[in-house]
C-alpha cells in the first residue's frame, strides 16, 4: 500500500501539510494524490473510530455467515450486492470456510436484527442458510483497543 494511504487509514485527520513533512514529499502533490484517490473510489470515505459503549449506542451488531449458491458467469458478486445494499447491512465480506459471506448487521433491538435475519436476508432467493453471531463485547476495533484504562499488563495468577 502506498505509505500516504497507509498514514490515512491509521488517521484520517491528518492534513496534506503534515504528509508532506511526514513523507517529505511536496503538500499540493499530497494533495492532487488524496483527491485523485477520492475520485477513483480507491478512498471510499473517511471515519473515526468510536467507542460506542462510552458513546451511549445501544444498538445491537450480528456477525451473520450467509451460505449463498454462486451464479454462473457472475459467482457470488450479483446476490452479494444485493445484499449489501440493505440500510442494516454495515459490511458485506466475500470470504473463505464453510460460509460464503460475512456480512455485519446492526439494528436497534435483537429482535430487530432477528427479524431482519427471518424476513429480508434468508428469503433472498440463493441464500442457502444463514448463521448469526451477536456481538457481545468489542477488546478492540479498526487497530484501536477499547476499554484501554482498565488494561493491566499482566493477567492476575492463582494457585
């Protein structure tokens, strides 16, 4: 990866002024680089990493695997996308094992997710079977840890 794009995935606050002194390079060349990169879709958008328990989010994330029947001439892209086109779906990730996909759903209740789960995702037709995970406590997230002040550097022994 390039070692710009490798500074704006780890934080994308930084400006092109301080790429250029990190890098060492000329700030408007940074700058033609970062926007070029925007418009081709190679930066897809920009986040901050949140702590959503400190945050007060009470929504609930599943972790679902989705089995899927490829297609031919297009595999598993057409009914992927179609899935990931859904307002619950965060990620939709084409993977290897014994499910097809990943695909990370939020929702303000379990049942809500649950009835995502029952009604829009499993009755597409080519989902084989599904398979969801709730997410119960995020250790860490994107690199970053969460819950850092209560770490300690050791795990406590007993006899």
């Amino acid at each position: 990866m390039d070692p710009i794009l490798e500074s704006l995935h780890r934080n994308s606050k930084v400006d092109a002024v301080q790429l250029a002194e990190i890098h060492k390079l000329d700030e408007k060349g940074i700058a033609a680089r970062i926007a070029g990169w925007e418009k081709d879709g190679t930066i897809l958008g920009y986040q901050a990493v949140i702590d959503l328990e400190k945050a007060g989010n009470s929504e609930v994330t599943a972790l679902i695997d989705v089995k899927i029947t490829p297609e031919r001439g297009g595999g598993f892209d057409r009914l992927a996308r179609r899935i990931a086109k859904f307002d619950q779906v965060k990620s939709c990730i084409l993977i290897s094992g014994g499910y097809d996909l990943l695909v990370i759903v939020e929702g303000p209740t379990l049942q809500e997710v649950a009835r995502f789960v029952a009604e829009k995702l499993s009755t597409l037709e080519g989902v084989l079977s599904t398979a969801t995970h709730f997410q119960l406590k995020v250790y860490k997230q994107n690199g970053f840890l969460a819950h850092a002040e209560s770490e300690t550097e050791r795990l406590p022994v007993t006899p």
